[in-house]
C-alpha cells in the first residue's frame, strides 16, 4: 500500500467540495496511509459516540454486571412508577438495537429541558411493541449510559478510561455530559482522525490490541451478528442495510461506525481493512460513496 491509494480520493473531496478534514486507512500487514485536507483536532464525532457506548455495554457484560437480555428496569427499578406501559419487557439489547420500540426521540443537539432526561425516556409512551420496528433515536444511547453508572458506580466516560482510551493512547477525551453530569453517550465524543482509527482498528482485530485483549472477541462478532431489519429507513440507502449493537450494516460485507457531517469508519473484515474519516460534510452520502469506491474498493 502506497499514497498513491489516496489520490483519487483526495482529487475528488477537491473537484466536490466532499468537506473531509482527514482520512487514515489501517490494512493489515500494511504500513498505515493518511491524508490531512487541515489540522488534526479533536471533532464530535457525533453518532460515533453511540458505538463507544455499546462496546462499554459489551465490557461490563463480561465483567458480570448486566446481560444483554436483562430488561432496561431491572437495573432502574425505582423508575418503574413512572414508566411507560409496555416498557417493562424492553431488554438492554432492544435498546441497543433501536427496537425498543420508545416513542421518545431526542439526540445531543436538543436541549434538555426535563429535570432528568432519563425519566422523560422511560416515561415516553411506546410506539411499537418491543422488537417489532427499528427507530432511530439517541434516547437509547443515553439510557445505557446511566445503566453502565448504576452497574459500575463509574459514568460512562470513567469506566471507559482505564478499559478502552487508556490502552489505545487516547488520552483524556472530552465527552460532552448532561445537566446531571452523565456523558451524552450517543454523541459530543470528541477525538482526532488518527484517535478514532485506533478504536477503528480495534474492531477490526476483534478487539485485540498491542498483544492484550482489549473487547470482548466475542462481543465485537455479536456487534454486526445481532442485526436487525432496517429496510423500511427512508432516509437513504446506506442505512437499509441493517443495524447492529451500536453500529449500521453496509455494502460488500463492511460495516461502519456514523456521525453526523461524515464522521465514519468503514470497517472490512474481509481486506482487513479500516477506513477512518472526519469531516465536516452536508452532503455525507456523497461522501461515504467516494470512501466505499475510491479506497475501501481498492484496499
């Protein structure tokens, strides 16, 4: 693998104004190749945060502290007064996977004006009977979030620290939190390109890093094996493909961690290969096109 890898790539984002500010490619038994398009700084990666959050879900499931087939209120049960009918038989891995079936619809942009988020959530009236129907929200995300403080008596970013940034090198990620203290978790995650394309090739190496066993192996495989039905999604094609623990299910065997404005990691198992992305782009279709067709094509 050479830079040349990147010059198709780097011609297009010119000639269409694509709004990438880097791209790092991982291939396995390849020395890595980058182009920066302006300064590595630490970005949201907004949506991207989400799969950091499944994996700490995947973390404390290995150290005993929750299953993902236990209801969301076993671990909340002084929230079950206020919640919504229906919502006792939502388990962890339904909110995972966006089939809880809330009609609750919040993300990280939103101003929370409730004096606990997380009530709003539970109390919300169900859509959708549990499992029955995918629906994207940030709402989930959050709640895990403070399943992982109740389990762990750390917030999603302390426990995460010495289990996952610690070993990768990411030191001291800034993680936007809530009124209450409680990391956003679904978004306002915020790292460099060249940050982000370690945690990519962590997945790739199912979760083995530097020699030591960073993820749950197991846990990184249930991350695109537990998918669910995403077909009916009519806010573009890249997100029909299915949607898995915390990630979207893509073209050609990959799968990919998505924020907002071209935030992605294309991940492909099969060419062993990684492609991180950050950017700032209004039209990020457009630019996961150039990054399946230009680089993960001819990794």
């Amino acid at each position: 693998m050479s830079a040349e890898l990147l010059d198709d790539f780097v011609r297009a984002d010119r000639d269409r104004a694509l709004g990438t500010y880097g791209i790092h490619v991982h291939r396995e038994g390849h020395p890595p190749v980058a182009h920066r398009f302006r300064s590595d700084d630490r970005v949201n990666l907004y949506s991207v945060a989400k799969t950091f959050t499944s994996v700490a879900v995947g973390l404390a499931e290995a150290e005993g502290r929750l299953s993902l087939d236990d209801r969301l209120l076993d671990h909340l049960p002084e929230l079950r007064p206020i919640a919504a009918d229906g919502l006792g038989a939502v388990t962890l891995r339904q909110v995972l996977t966006m089939t809880s079936g809330t009609s609750h619809r919040w993300f990280a942009d939103e101003r929370i004006t409730a004096a606990d988020l997380l009530h709003e959530i539970v109390a919300a009236p169900l859509a959708a009977a549990p499992g029955t129907r995918f629906a994207y929200t940030g709402s989930g995300s959050y709640a895990l979030g403070r399943v992982i403080a109740r389990v762990t008596g750390a917030d999603l970013r302390s426990f995460l620290l010495p289990r996952l940034f610690a070993p990768l090198d990411l030191h001291n990620p800034a993680w936007h939190a809530c009124p209450l203290g409680h990391p956003l978790a679904e978004s306002d995650l915020f790292l460099r390109t060249e940050e982000l394309a370690r945690f990519g090739q962590l997945l790739l190496q199912e979760g083995r890093w530097d020699g030591r066993q960073v993820l749950p192996a197991r846990y990184v495989r249930r991350m695109t094996g537990d998918r669910v039905d995403t077909s009916a999604v009519t806010y573009g094609e890249p997100y029909t493909h299915g949607y898995g623990l915390g990630v979207w299910l893509d073209r050609a065997d990959t799968y990919r961690l998505d924020g907002r404005y071209g935030q992605y990691v294309v991940v492909s198992p099969a060419r062993r290969a990684a492609v991180t992305v950050t950017a700032h782009a209004e039209r990020d279709e457009e630019l996961l096109t150039a990054i399946h067709e230009l680089v993960v094509a001819r990794c």
